[in-house]
C-alpha cells in the first residue's frame, strides 16, 4: 500500500527533525551552561569559599532546606486545585509527581520533569495527558504573573535596583497585561458563548479541534471556584522558596554594601535565578543558577567572591534534599531509572504516549 509506506516515510522524517531539535537545544543548553561556569570561576578563590561555607550556621540552613521542600509542596496543592474541574486529585500522587519530576531535573538536561510529573499524574489519577500538560502551562503563566508583579513591588521598597531592571520590569508588565487581558477576553467569551456546560463541538467551524479544547479546557480552570484556592497557592510558594533563598543568605553571612541581605533584596535574586534558568539548560541547571545567583546579587554590591561561594552552597544545600525525595517519590510510583528515561522520551513522539490506565 504506497499510501501507508508514505505516512510511515512522513512520520519517520517527523521523528528524525524532532530528534535533530532536541539535540540542537541539549547542545544549546551545555554550551550556555559551560559559559556561565567560567565567567562565574574566573577569579573565583575557593579557599576562602570553603571556609565560609564552613563557618555558615546550619540552624539556617535547615530552615531554608524546609521551606524550600514546603514551596514544591505547596506547588502540588495548587496542582490539585488547578485540575479539579477535571477529576478529584489526590495529594499524595499530587506531590509523588511534583518530587519525581524535579529528581528528573536533576540528572537529564532540558527539564523533561515538567512532562515526566504530568504523565505519572495522568496515569494516576485518569486525566488526559493534555488537560494535565495544560494545566502545567497555566501554572508557568501564573508564575511569570506573580514573578513580574514581585518584581514591580520590589522596586518600590529596594532603592539600589539600577534603572534597567525597573525598564525591565516595566516591559515585563506590559507584555504580561496584554497576555493577562487575551485570556480573559477569551474566559469570558467562551462563558457567554457556551455558559456553563461547555459543549466541546460548538465553535469547531472557526477553530482547530485541538485549540478548541484548550479553550474549553482553559474555560473550566479558570471558572471553577478551585481556581482561587490555586492563585492562593501560586503566591504562597515564591513567598517560600524566598524565605528558603533568605535563611541560606543568613546562614551564610552574606553582607551588602548596607548591611546583611534584605528579605526584599532575596526576592529580586530569587526572580533572577527563576528567569534565567527557565532557559534551556544542564542537567540541575548547574552553571546557569550559578550565574544569575551572582548576577542578582551583584545588584546589591555583594562582592563577587562571596556571591559566587554563596551561589554554590545554597545550590547544593537546596539540591541535596531533593536528589533523595524526589528518587523514593520516583520509586513509590513504581517507575525506575530507565523507564523514566523512557518516559521523558515521550515528547518527541506524544501521539504514541500510553493512555492513562
């Protein structure tokens, strides 16, 4: 049948640009990865590094080990809420797929533990792949929300922040308005178009299948009262992952040109490191959080050795916990090494993903 041998011959072709793109972007990632590593060591005494670390009072960094471990903890309640309109998720598998996720971070490039997390909650709790995919993206949009929003309120209160972060900040908010104001725009015309029973064939005429039930899918996360419970969540864990970065900061002694470290200054650092390793990057994002680690605290005049020595222990004591909770939250979901491996190879070929059980 030549018909079947072409489709084979295009999905083969298909499969061959995908896996040509992924090595691209892992090729991308390392680079940026070794570049961010040497300008970070260059003139980097480690001596005097390991003799900070040494010195750093570890009552601290216990509290920022559990804050840290809270924030993902909050992240899968609001994973929780996020997907209600679509089935009842329990939290247990919830915060299983969020750790094993990050474990995945941690060793493969490219961070395939966004996928990994959301096929294991499929598989778990019986929602589509693509309505757990979606949601993953709502929850990265309302990051990127509440991040430029921190960052405009940081501002007001961190009188050293140079001018080309308050024009960042500036753009930032713009662009984040217009996107904010298209969604809406999209909610509320798809609540006055189907009301509250969405029916998935009505519209299909002016839009793809697949946009639709986006839209439709988007429609029920936004409309459902769950949907504030999940803002609630979305603010409170940058507030904890901040508190994490702060008490690290404390532990360690890093002093300012006014003193120690503000609370308000971390969260400008913490948005700095969370823009800068959204980026395709190494395993762990090794290198790039060392980078923008250092160049958020060199907003504050923090001298660049005792940023970079800061940058790799609070790098370490926050990685630490999650390379043994993210491998036994792995292991509970009865997956191992290789079949997650497998499992994060799913992307480039999706249409061949298992169907939840």
């Amino acid at each position: 049948m030549p018909g079947a041998s072409g489709t084979a011959e295009l999905t083969s072709q298909s499969n061959r640009e995908k896996s040509q793109r992924s090595r691209i972007l892992l090729i991308l990632g390392y680079v940026l990865a070794t570049v961010c590593l040497i300008w970070v060591l260059r003139d980097f005494h480690i001596v005097r590094a390991l003799h900070d670390m040494a010195n750093a009072d570890w009552r601290w960094v216990l509290v920022g080990m559990a804050f840290d471990i809270i924030s993902y903890a909050v992240q899968a309640l609001r994973w929780k809420f996020l997907l209600s309109p679509f089935g009842k998720v329990h939290f247990k598998n919830a915060i299983h797929a969020v750790f094993s996720g990050l474990f995945a971070n941690l060793i493969l490039p490219l961070r395939p533990g966004e996928f990994l997390r959301s096929y294991l909650l499929s598989n778990s709790e019986g929602i589509s792949i693509g309505r757990v995919l979606g949601s993953v993206g709502v929850e990265r949009f309302m990051d990127l929300v509440i991040a430029t929003a921190s960052l405009a309120f940081a501002s007001l209160f961190v009188q050293q922040l140079p001018r080309r972060f308050e024009r960042t900040a500036d753009i930032l908010g713009a662009v984040i308005l217009v996107l904010v104001s298209i969604i809406v725009v999209l909610v509320f015309y798809l609540e006055f178009k189907l009301g509250r029973t969405p029916d998935p064939h009505i519209g299909r005429r002016h839009l793809p299948g697949k946009m639709m039930s986006a839209l439709l899918d988007l429609h029920a996360m936004g409309t459902a009262p769950s949907f504030y419970s999940a803002v609630f969540f979305s603010l409170l864990m940058p507030f904890c992952q901040a508190i994490a970065l702060w008490a690290m900061a404390k532990s360690y002694g890093l002093q300012s040109h006014g003193g120690p470290l503000s609370f308000m200054a971390t969260v400008v650092v913490l948005l700095v490191i969370n823009l800068g390793v959204s980026l395709p990057n190494a395993p762990a994002n090794v290198g790039a959080y060392q980078f923008f680690c250092v160049l958020g605290l060199s907003v504050f005049d923090v001298e660049k050795n005792a940023a970079i020595g800061f940058s790799f222990f609070a790098f370490i004591a926050l990685t630490i916990p999650f390379v043994f909770l993210g491998f036994a939250a792995l292991l509970s979901t009865g997956m191992s090494l290789r079949s997650m491996r497998e499992v994060t190879r799913l992307p480039r070929r999706r249409s061949e993903a298992p169907e939840p059980n």
